[in-house]
C-alpha cells in the first residue's frame, strides 16, 4: 500500500513577482490577445500586420521577395525530407521572414516555416493551391519587392485571388477616418435585418420594430470587428471601466517596440435609439433626448478621464422612421462646448423599406 | 434526455466524463494553436494551466490540486481518462515510449492528438451549452499564449509558475490553489497584470493570459520581457 500524497500549505503571491518585473514585461507585450473573442480571420490580419510593423521597427532584414503566411497552425510538409521549422515568439518581428511559407495560428505568436524557393508569384499561389492543397485557408501575403512592406489579405484563400484586399500598416487615425470605417461597418452589417449575421441579430422583431434587449453590445461588437480591420495597428479596447461608469470603446495605438508610448486616438460612446423595448414598451422622445444627452456627457467625462484626442457620441438609431440629426438638436451646443462629436446611422427595420427610403431620396432629388 | 435537463455541470455527469470533455477540449485548443501532436507533459502542464488559470476568466477550477514532481504538473486521473479516450478512439498517440525521470518512476512518453472522426461530434455537442463555450473561449487563448513558448520552455513552464515553483511546496507534496486552500498565486498575478497597462487600460482576460504566460518566458531568460 502507497500513501497519498501529503498536504502542504500554499503561501501567497511570492515575493520575487512584484511590481517592477511585471510591469517590464507589460511595458514590452501590452495589446498582444486584447483582440480575443474576434473572428479568427480578423485576429489573423491584425496579427501579421503587427508582425510586420515589429519587423520593421526592429530593422530586420528581409530578401526583396514575399512571404507567405497560411491561418492553419498545424504545418503541412511540401517534401518529407524537409519538415516545417518552427518559431517560437514569431512576433516580436525578429525573425526574417521573407522568402518563407508560414503557418500560423491566429494570435500570430508562432508559426512554422518552409522555405520558399519560388519567387514568381503563380509559382507560390500554385505550391499553396495545387501542391499543398490549401487553396481555401486564409491567406496573407507580405510583399517585400515595394518600398515599403505592404500586406495583401484573401479572407478566402489563395484560391480565390480576386478576393483580396490590402490593408494598411500605418494608418492616419483621425475621428473622420473612424467615421467612415463605420460607414462602412454599417452598410456591411447593420444597415438591415438581414446584413446582420447569424449570431449578430440586432432585431427581436422587427416587423414591430422590437431591437433585441443587449443591441448596444451587438454593435459593439461589430463595431470592434471592422474597427480592427480598419486599423489593425490600434487596440480596440471596450467596456473599460472609469470612475464614472464603462467606456463602450477606446481606440489606443502603441509603438511597435515601447508599449509606453501611447497615441490616445479616440473614445466612442455607443446609444441605440428605440422606438420600443424588446419587450414591446414604447419609449418617448423625451426619454430618447435623455438617453442621447447622457451620452453626450459621457463621451466628454471619458475623453477626458482617458486623454482621448477625439471623443465622439455614435447613435444608431432603431426608431420606427428615420429623422435624421434632429434627434441632437437639444445637445448640439453642449456637444460643441465639450467639443464631442454627434454622429448618427440609422438601421431599416426591412431591406424593403430601405429601397423605399433610398428611392424616395432619389425621386425628391431628381425634383429639386 | 434533452439537453436543458443534461447540463454538463450536473451532479448526473461524474467527474470522469468531464474531464474526459475537459481533455477533448485541451487537445483541440493545442491543435488550433499549432501544438498537433501535443507531448504527454506539456498537456498536463496545460490542464494544470486551465486550472490555476481559471479564475482570470471568471470560471471555476475544475482540480485545485496537483502532485508537485521534477518533471512538472501530472494528474493520475486526468491520465487515465487519457488513456480511455485512446482505448475509444477518440485520441491517437503517437511517439510512445517510456523514460525514468528524476523522481526515480517510468514516466510514458508520447503525444497526443485527436481523431477528429469521433471528437468532433463531442465538441458539437459542447458547443450547446454556454458555460462550456466560455470554458472552450478560456482554454483556446490559454493555448495561444502558450504556443508562444519554445519547447524547452514549454516544457519548463511550471519551474517558474507562481504557484507550482512555490519553494516552500516540496516535490513529492501537494500544491493546492484551490480545494482546500484559497491563495492562488498564479491567478493573483495574471489579474495584477490587468491594471498595469501603459496607456492606463484594464486589460481584459486574454492579454493577462499572455502577459502572464510572457512573464514566465521572461522568468526564464534572466528575466528579459520577450
């Protein structure tokens, strides 16, 4: 007979963890899984962007040819002889990476590599389509023969190379670009019921025009997903908590190497206007003026608790029928004195009655 | 039995079966992080991770304990479920062999991967209930942060973990965090990361997943951040 293990006493945290060697380490790796819980494709994009910024801040030296990475963690050999090699801490952009097939996961903090002896690109779409059989993985290609590095995104693969979009590693982030990023978030996914995805329902029924209960989150949440496609190089940080209450969303970019230094680029309060509760309760305007001056005083105390450069009120409004900005008329000259910028995008409850909308504007236009 | 009255947390499903899933749910996170096939001890070392671990994301521990031994974190239990899952099918293992470690015991060497034939259906059928797809979320980023590491330092994890390199905790004796004791170091720290972050923001649960995993790494290197 064995006896079991013994007990013993657990102390608390031991005194070699303190302070100052977590913050070095916080000081060198802030934002690295801060995107947790987006799509994977979208993490994947962001990650060899960053990867690519660090890599140039570094001042690695890469050969004048592209580099191609594969969202599939698990590598597959082109010849058994030579088998992937793999890369711990891939994106501290350390490690050359031109030349080279990679296969990553989408926090993009490994990868394994094969080298690449084509430089032609059919040659490369053709190893990954026709000889690897990945056609259909999601793709990025880093090209290193321009100036400057740029990345190209196949959300569907190399497979499909029409589909392909470059996305930026050094942006401008002003209020009028986030702005129209969320043009863009809006006419992709919330303009109507059925731009929104399946697990992205914004309307509980919207025939009555009920909007589900939780629709400032759902938008948040989309908000977070194309915001870091639109700037891959910012944290897109939510629900963060302030002394006077949860800041809906905080876009912060830091240096590709000091994480101290911090561009503080905006903060945005999300209000969604209703017509009715989810439950079917109607609400008056005197309590969507309210609900918008809040709003108003919000975005200004965070701004300013959190230094934001730009600080903005985003309604997205889910009334019965678009009004348009009237709805701000009674906080313009608080908003301009707390310098607050009012933005408004209004959701169809039916496509239906969007082109309706749009053919009306049409119609009183071609009037005027 | 509908699923409303199976939830995967009632006292009908035995402590076996969920770790069983709980092992499902490890060896699935390894692959999407690229760790396919993933060794017998660094699996262990990631079960004991999700364990200490859990509280960052606001979840219960699933084994507040572990046996302290040279070779890093090892649950019997957890190896004879191991064993179950390779004997149904569900896993593969590959590499076997057996070495003698330091504590003077055979140790089976080898790693693991899933039959996504007979696993895949489980994690569907995970995938039903809320509270294993929070468990799911938390294990999938612990094993990205993980897979940051080289193997060596995967393998010497627990060497610079707050909680299991705790020197007051003989090998041989029980590090607890969790059954019997409340102190957990580990999670402690990975939650002190949380109000460190330059620009004055709280980082969520995934970046203290990482930063705490880039510590140890850090830890191990003379304490050079990565």
């Amino acid at each position: 007979m064995t006896s079991g293990p013994r007990r013993s006493k657990v102390s608390g945290a031991p005194d070699a963890w303190e302070g100052g060697d977590l913050k070095a380490t916080v000081d060198k790796n802030a934002g690295i899984g801060s995107d947790a819980g987006l799509p994977e494709d979208v993490r994947f994009a962001r990650g060899i962007v960053n990867l690519v910024r660090s890599q140039i801040a570094e001042g690695t030296a890469n050969r004048p040819c592209p580099a191609v990475f594969l969202l599939q963690p698990n590598a597959r050999a082109l010849d058994e002889s030579v088998q992937p090699r793999r890369v711990p801490m891939l994106n501290n952009g350390k490690v050359p990476i031109a030349g080279r097939l990679w296969y990553v996961n989408e926090a993009v903090v490994s990868g394994k590599y094969l080298e690449l002896e084509a430089t032609d690109d059919d040659e490369i779409f053709s190893i990954v389509t026709d000889r690897l059989q990945l056609g259909t993985v999601t793709a990025a290609i880093v090209e290193h023969r321009t100036k400057t590095p740029a990345v190209r995104f196949y959300p569907r693969g190399l497979g499909e190379p029409d589909d392909m979009r470059v996305i930026p590693i050094a942006a401008t982030v002003t209020l009028n670009q986030i702005f129209n990023a969320i043009d863009r978030i809006h006419e992709k996914s919330l303009l109507t019921p059925d731009a929104n995805s399946v697990a992205g329902k914004l309307w509980k029924n919207a025939t009555k025009c009920h909007p589900i209960k939780n629709a400032e989150d759902v938008v948040q949440m989309y908000l977070r997903i194309g915001l870091t496609m639109a700037f891959p190089t910012c944290d897109i940080r939510h629900e963060q908590p302030s002394a006077v209450g949860r800041l809906d969303l905080k876009i912060e970019e830091s240096d590709a190497l000091d994480k101290t230094d911090v561009k503080r680029h905006a903060i945005l309060e999300l209000k969604v206007l209703r017509s009715y509760s989810s439950s079917g309760k109607p609400l008056s305007a005197a309590q969507t003026g309210k609900w918008i001056e809040s709003g108003v005083n919000q975005a200004h105390y965070y701004g300013k608790e959190w230094h934001a450069k730009g600080k903005a009120l985003c309604c997205f409004d889910m009334r019965q029928e678009p009004t348009g900005e009237h709805c701000f008329s009674h906080v313009r000259k608080l908003a301009k004195d707390l310098q607050v910028e009012l933005k408004l995008w209004f959701l169809f409850r039916s496509s239906e009655r969007m082109r309706r909308a749009t053919s009306n504007q049409t119609t009183s236009g071609a009037k005027e | 039995m509908s699923r409303e009255t199976l939830s995967p947390m009632s006292p009908e499903m035995t402590d076996s079966v969920r770790r069983r899933v709980r092992l499902i749910i490890l060896i699935d996170a390894a692959e999407n992080a690229g760790l396919k096939p993933i060794a017998i001890r660094r699996l262990h070392t990631l079960a004991y991770l999700s364990n200490v671990l859990a509280p960052v994301w606001n979840m219960p521990t699933l084994d507040g304990r572990v046996l302290k031994r040279h070779g890093g974190p090892f649950y019997p239990a957890l190896q004879r479920d191991l064993d179950h899952l390779v004997g149904s099918g569900i896993a593969r293992i590959s590499g076997l062999s057996h070495v003698h470690d330091k504590d003077r015991r055979w140790r089976l060497e080898g790693s693991y991967s899933l039959n996504r034939l007979f696993a895949n259906p489980v994690l569907k059928e995970v995938d039903h209930f809320e509270d294993e797809r929070q468990v799911v979320a938390f294990i999938h980023e612990l094993a990205l942060a993980f897979s940051a590491l080289s193997d060596d330092e995967l393998d010497a994890t627990s060497t610079e973990d707050a909680t299991y390199s705790n020197p007051i905790i003989d090998f041989g004796e029980v590090v607890d965090f969790g059954e019997w004791k409340t102190e957990n170091p580990s999670a402690e720290t990975a939650n002190r990361f949380g109000g460190l972050i330059p620009s004055g923001a709280t980082a969520l649960p995934g970046e203290k997943l990482h930063l705490y995993i880039r510590h140890l790494y850090a830890r191990m290197h003379d304490k050079r951040p990565a």
